[in-house]
C-alpha cells in the first residue's frame, strides 16, 4: 500500500481467567487503547506492534482476544481487513438486564432470627458466537459446601446455539455468624476454553451478632488498626481496665508523647440497622491547660474525647507526614457520624454536620485525672477515676429512613441513661445513602472538624449487627469484697443493663464457694442504661487452707429468655485484728497477674514498671512468695487501725552492694505518716524529718542470696537462699508516746540483732492515728531487689467481744431453724424445754456457719440461745 496507512485494533473486554473483570488496556507501543477498546494509529513504513496487557484485575498468565485487525491506506474508510479472530462459540455473562448479577460474593449478609439467608442471585450466562453452538454440560461447586445452594434454569446438558441463554441462581444460608465461607462454582462446557469459574463468598449476621473483635483488649490490641507507621508510638492496653475489666486502651493526645493517635476496627457494609456500645473516660478539662503547650483552657473546637463512624472499610492509610492524623483523605471524607465531647463553654456531646459542631443537650460530664501522668488510671495511685457508657443506634441506613440515637450513662450511677433520638446530622457521607463500614477513635483531628484533643481511654467497644439484645446485661466485680472482723467493708458486683429500652429483672445470685452471699433482696429491677450495685458479703468462717483470700466465681441470674446468667470472678477478702493483711502468704492471684498490675489478691503494686513478681516460695512449704525488682512497690492495706500490733515475716536480699539500698518497709498512718526504714551498708536506719537518717543497728552485714540466673525466683540449680526475719512491734500509735522497735532474726528464729524499743523516727512528725497499711520498696538508691514471704500483721490490743445477733428462726416440730450473725466466731447452739439452770442441752459446738437445723426439735414450748464457744 501507497501513502499513509492505518491500524485499527479492537480488544474485547472479555478475559478468560475472570469473566467478570473490567476491560483491562492494551498499549501497543507508547499508545494506549481508550475504554471503548479501539485504537488507530496512523504510520508510515514499517511498525512494530508491542501489545502489553495491564489492569488491576488482570492477573499473569491472563489472556486478551484481539477480535480485528485491519490495515488501509484509506484513514477514513479502513476496509480493508486482514483478520477476524472472534471467537465461535464464545459464553459471556448476559449484563442486558439492569438487574442482572455478575458476582457472588454476597459480603456481609444481615438478618434477624437464625439462620439468616442470602437474597439469591442469578447469573445468566450467553453464547455470543457468530455460528458455533456450544453445550454446558455441568454447573456446581468444586467442592461440597453446606453453606451455598445452586438452582439452575435448564436441565443439563443443555447446548446453547448463538444468541441463546441459560440462567443459574445461587443463594446461601447459616446459622453460624461472624464466620467468613467461600466456595469456587465451576461451569464446565464442550469448549474447554469457555470454561468458567465463579468464586463465591459471604459472612452471615444475625441480630446481636458482634462485628468486630477483641473488644475488651484481652488480647493486648490485636485486631484493631492505628495508622502511627513512622512518627508515632501505636495506642497501647492499659491495666486495669474500665468498671472492673483486666484492660482497656489508651489513647494519646494532645502533650503526650508519641501522639497523636488513630484507632480503628472495620466491618463488612451492609448492615442497616446496628448498634455500637463502648466505656471511654475522658481527661477532665480542668486539667486541658496541663498538657496544653501555652497552658490554654480548652477552645471552642477543642474536645476531651472523639468517635467517627465511617461508610468505608479501608484501614487507615495515611499520607506521609500524617501518621497518626484524622484528615479528609485519612476516612475523614467517608464520615457518617462524627460524635465528640466539647467542654468549652459548655457544649458537651455533640455531632459535627460537615461544617460545625451542633449540642446534642446531652448532660455535662466531669473526666478522669491521671495524677502522675503514667496513661494508667489507677485509684490506687492518686488516679480520680470516672467511666461512661455510650451507645450509638442506628436504623434504616441504606435509605431514606436513616437515623440514630446517641445514649449516655454512668456506671454505678442510678440515675437514668440520657438519651437524644431521631438524629439525621451527617458529618460527611450520608446515611441515607451508605452503612457503617468502620469507626475510628482519633486524638489528632486534621479533617474539617478538626481542633485540639486530650488523651482519653476506651474499653469493651462493640459494633453489632441489627442491635445489641434489649435488655441484655453485663457483670463486673466493682473491687475486692473486703470484710474486717466479719463485717463487709467494700466491694460489690456492678450490674449494667445494656439495653436501650427494655428494665432488666436480676432474680438472684449464687457463688461457688461458702466465703461469700449477697443479701440483696430478689427481684432487682435495672432500667436500661444503668447500674446497680450487688452487695456481697464475705463469711471469714469459711475460708480454707489456712489463708484469708479467695477467688470465686459469682453468677448473676436474670429473667432474660435466653442466656440468661452472667458469671464473674470476684476476690473475697477477710481480714482480723489477728491477721491484719489480706492474702498475708500471697497465695491468692489478684485480677490481672499475666501482665503484672494485680499480681496477688489485696496486695496493690505502687510501681511505674512491671518489676514485682510471683515466685516460688521462699520458705519450705509455701507455694508462693513475692519478688521486688528494681522500681518495685507492693502494699497492703490493713483491715483497720491499730495502735499496737507486730509485724513479721521472712526476707531474703538479692545483693549486698555498697550505697545501694538493700531492702525498704514502710508502715502507714491514716494521718499520712510513716515510719521508713532502709538496710543499707550494713546499717539498718530509719528516717526522720529533722534529722534524716539515723543509724539503729550497725555492723550487721547479712548475706544475700543468689537468683544464678536472674529469673526473679530461688528455686533453679545453682541458685542458693538466706533468710532473715524481721519482727516490728509497734505502740501506743495515735498517742504522744508512739514508738516502736524491730528485731531482726536468722532462719531458725535465732535472734541476730535488735533496735532499741523506743525508736519515734517519724516520717512527716508523730502520727496521730494507728497504722493502716504497709509497703515494701524497691525504688529508691538502686535497690537490686529482695524476696518477702508470709507477712504477718496482728493487733496487740485484747480482743474485743464479738457482736452476737440472731437474724432468723424458721421452721417447727421436727425441724426448727436458727439463723445468727456472729462475725465468724465459732458458738454453741443450746436447747431447754424448762428455762432451768441445768436444763441446757448443747445441741452444736464450735458453729460458724450462722446456721443450725434441729432436727429433733420437740413438740410443744423450745427454748434456744447460741453463745460464744468460749463462753462458760
């Protein structure tokens, strides 16, 4: 040919390693095919063709069918074609239907009751071949599947001439949720080369279904997505967690440290109607200019707290530079509901509506202070401590009936969740128009809504699919269940009904030791979004192995129809004026011993690092001991105030270094004094303000043991133990004449040296009040660390009578019942029918469970009384 001349090139769309992808392109040297999938490019001479085949859908090994190909030195008429390579037969998925389905991946499928069923779909599938006609012999799933069902149109074999159709439907049913399932559907034709495969996949959700995980940070953060790829340090799990639970998460912001953060968990779509419920604690805002670099209070657009829910389900990809950010790019644009807590100027809860802040008229809250700013809230440590409950409900996304609700309430609180309803403020998508595909908890706020956040802490945060079940409950022990002398002192079980709408009904509660009962009368009635408080009080009579701690587990009945009951595990804890330290042998574990914030029940670790350890005992035939490293600190509070009273126990040091501090006792008054005690250089001394330290006993080198391969224990080969003993008396403690002495034995109690008895080196001048806790340190001159074991602590006071009360008599004839409240003092149940002096008859000795059936009560007039067992 003369002249100039053309190519034209045509690509079919169709790709027989997926006959549902997009029309990959095809670049034939440095000119690119447009959409419609024609190319002509005008050339004279000789030119290479080098198709290269791209498109994200294209996998290697896929293939492209070049239908035409022709060339003429005519640019306007090209007719002068050269080949047609269409295929004949050729099968393609019918899209002439605005309905009709060219995938099977269903997603997420929501429903209510169980099992919950896939809208079917149905695939139609067309020979169009020029001539050819071709013969599907067999459509079915590669592999047996329970999930997935297959109808199809025809009865096959069936042979489809050119412009012919057959159609095949598939659905899917479980009763198992949250689980994702997939199956490959084969369709198997005359034509080897037509052949096709469907992948097909879904994750059913019925009512109440939970669409995320790891709720509660059990399992550290897995699971939950943070975008701090290079500046900054990921959210971390905090101990303990909110209302009682082993952990939560803490979020930092505004003058933290590696901050700010991003914090969040994505979800199938598709649900339209949902609920999310989460705890979060908020800094309070009187602290806000604390960690504000120019000491500000909080801005009209500053926050204490932030939650977005977003239609999409992308993680966090931030741009470089804006780790850890919440901007436009970074979900920003994609969200739905954009929830925050604004105290300036009193605008608390509110929703932003894509260009400002809109009230909610939701109550105003107070937060948490975290005194010494560890990212820990910790009562225990000075810490003020307050959570609360908020869920978000939402109904008909997806349409045009789209709305939420937004409720607040305050654990352990009676008053009544508040409530906002009929909410259609949208932050950026619509509800109307998306459904919820993820959520965020941000700290650093660079999108429209953006403004200054402080750190705050989350914990249980749950999405659910449809809603979360009305009324539904949850338990959490609300602390140690503490008794002194018999009479429960704090402690308790915190019941929330969770619900939105519907009181839950407790009708009772059992325990699987005799230690503990609760005296609430049954029913308890909870209004939805609230908290009571289950009292429950300890029964010292029936600890066992000689210890006075235990841990058991609580279950709390409800009226609910299904899964009614809730357990938990509670510590009981009973202490004497004879064994003044709860768990004293530190048998018992606290409630978080694996990540070392509650290591042993009763025993709080006043410590910024995870240093204190439980070890193997240290003394033949105790289980346990507990080891303090270097920045260590354990305490015990005491049952009560004494005055007088002795300390002791057994300890062993881990090294004997010069200037370092060996070993550190601290005991406590109520009115903030201490007596502080060091050995150090082989010289014990105590402190005082006046004079600091003073030397009480000197030139007493003791040995140190050795832990051979510095695990925290004494029980390896090669390791070697030397025990001392340290016995402090105190007394007249809230007097002018306080004073004290400690004595220090060998192993076999032999003494080794002693103070004089009227040491009064006080910390913070002369106490005023008696003892009420005590610490051992090893944070202060490099403490190496030491072991102490079996710590005992008893009043020197006589005991005091206890108190002695019938609480109830039952029964008759045959059997008669007694009830009474004796501290867990062990009586002696009497019997007489006359009132005369020697007519008495025991009829049980040594009772302490506060309970005796006379199982030969007499017909007629009874007598009873129960006494002490001491009693004459």
């Amino acid at each position: 040919m003369g002249g100039p001349d053309t190519i034209e090139i045509w690509l079919d769309p169709a790709d027989a390693s997926d006959p549902t992808a997009t029309a990959p392109t095809l670049t034939v040297t440095s000119d690119e095919i447009p959409p419609e999938g024609l190319f002509s490019v005008g050339f004279e001479g000789t030119r290479t063709l080098a198709p290269v085949l791209s498109g994200s859908t294209y996998t290697s090994g896929g293939q492209f069918f070049l239908d035409h190909f022709r060339i003429s030195d005519d640019a306007d008429a090209l007719d002068f074609v050269t080949g047609n390579i269409e295929q004949d037969p050729k099968l393609v998925i019918d899209t002439s239907s605005p309905t009709a389905s060219t995938s099977l991946n269903f997603r997420g499928v929501y429903g209510t009751g169980t099992p919950v069923t896939a809208a079917p779909r149905t695939i139609t599938l067309r020979n169009t071949g020029a001539t050819k006609p071709i013969t599907i012999n067999s459509i079915g799933f590669q592999a047996a599947t329970a999930i997935f069902n297959l109808s199809t149109e025809a009865t096959l074999p069936v042979t489809l001439d050119p412009g012919q159709t057959t159609s095949f439907t598939v659905g899917g049913s479980s009763g198992t949720f949250g689980v994702a399932y997939s199956a490959v559907l084969a369709v198997n034709t005359s034509v080897a080369e037509q052949n096709m495969t469907f992948p097909v996949s879904a994750t059913f959700f019925t009512a109440g279904t939970r669409l995320t995980q790891n709720p509660g940070f059990e399992m550290n953060t897995d699971g939950w997505l943070a975008d701090n790829f290079t500046q900054n340090t990921a959210p971390t799990r905090v101990t303990p967690g909110a209302i009682g639970s082993s952990g939560m998460a803490y979020l930092k912001g505004m003058g933290v440290s590696g901050a700010p953060d991003n914090f969040s968990q994505t979800m199938i779509n598709g649900a339209a109607d949902w609920e999310m419920a989460f705890y979060f604690s908020p800094l309070d805002a009187s602290v806000f200019p604390e960690y504000h670099s120019e000491g500000n209070s909080p801005d009209i657009a500053d926050r204490t707290f932030q939650v977005v829910i977003q239609s999409n389900n992308s993680p966090p990809t931030p741009a470089s530079g804006t780790e850890g950010s919440y901007t436009n790019a970074n979900n920003g644009d994609a969200a739905l509901i954009n929830l925050a807590y604004l105290p300036a100027e009193d605008r608390g809860f509110c929703v932003f509506n894509g260009s400002s802040w809109e009230s909610l008229g939701l109550p105003l809250i107070t937060g948490s202070i975290d005194a010494n700013k560890d990212g820990n809230l910790r009562s225990n440590n000075g810490d003020s401590v307050i959570f609360y409950l908020v869920r978000i409900k939402g109904t008909g996304f997806g349409t045009s009936a789209a709305r939420y609700s937004i409720s607040v309430s305050q654990p352990n609180s009676v008053a009544t969740a508040a409530t906002v309803s009929d909410l259609a403020t949208w932050s950026s998508d619509a509800g109307t128009d998306h459904t919820p595909g993820s959520f965020t908890f941000p700290t650093g706020d660079g999108s429209r809504s953006a403004g200054l956040t402080t750190s705050y802490w989350i914990d249980e945060v749950s999405f659910f699919a449809t809603e979360a079940a009305d009324p539904d409950f949850s338990v959490v022990p609300s602390g140690e269940i503490l008794s002194h002398n018999g009479v429960t002192t704090s402690g308790g079980i915190t019941i929330t009904n969770t619900g939105f709408t519907q009181d839950l009904v407790i009708t009772g509660a059992t325990f699987n030791q005799t230690v503990a009962a609760s005296p609430q009368v049954f029913p308890l009635t909870i209004p939805p979004g609230t908290s009571r408080q289950l009292p429950v009080d300890v029964i010292p009579a029936n600890f066992t192995n000689g210890n006075n701690a235990t841990r058991l587990t609580a279950t709390v009945k409800s009226e609910l129809p299904t899964n009614p009951d809730r357990t938990a595990i509670i510590t009981c804890v009973g202490t004497t004026d004879q064994n003044l330290a709860g768990n004293w042998n530190f048998q018992v574990d606290g409630g978080d011993p694996w990540t070392d914030w509650d290591t042993w029940a009763a025993w709080a670790e006043i410590e910024s690092v995870t240093a204190s350890k439980d070890v193997t005992g240290i003394l033949d035939g105790t289980g346990k001991a507990a080891y303090l490293g270097n920045g260590s600190a354990i305490r015990s509070n005491f049952g009560g105030p004494v005055s007088d009273f002795v300390v002791e126990f057994p300890f062993a040091l881990k090294a004997t270094v010069t200037d370092f501090r060996m070993f550190n006792l601290l005991l406590h008054t109520g009115d903030g004094r201490n007596i502080n005690i060091r050995y150090r250089n082989d010289v014990w001394q105590c402190y005082e303000d006046a004079t600091g330290w003073n030397d009480v006993i000197t030139g007493l080198p003791l040995a140190a043991s050795t832990d051979g391969n510095n695990d925290g224990d004494l029980a390896d080969a090669g390791d070697t133990t030397t025990i001392y003993k340290l016995r402090l008396t105190g007394r007249d403690w809230g007097t002018p004449e306080a004073t004290y002495q400690f004595e220090i034995f060998d192993a076999a109690d032999q003494p080794f040296a002693a103070t004089p008895t009227d040491l009064a080196f006080f910390q913070g001048g002369m106490p005023t009040a008696g003892a009420v806790s005590m610490t051992f340190q090893a944070q202060m001159e490099s403490c190496p660390g030491y072991w102490v074991d079996d710590v005992l602590a008893r009043s020197l006071a006589p005991p005091s009578a206890p108190e002695l009360k019938i609480t109830g008599i039952s029964g008759g004839p045959g059997t008669f019942i007694l009830h009474w409240d004796s501290q867990g003092t062990a009586v002696t149940v009497e019997r007489s029918t006359t009132l005369l002096p020697l007519s008495w008859e025991e009829i049980s000795i040594g009772d302490q469970d506060g309970t005796h059936a006379d199982t030969s009560a007499p017909t007629g007039r009874a007598f009873y009384r129960v006494k002490p067992a001491t009693n004459p």
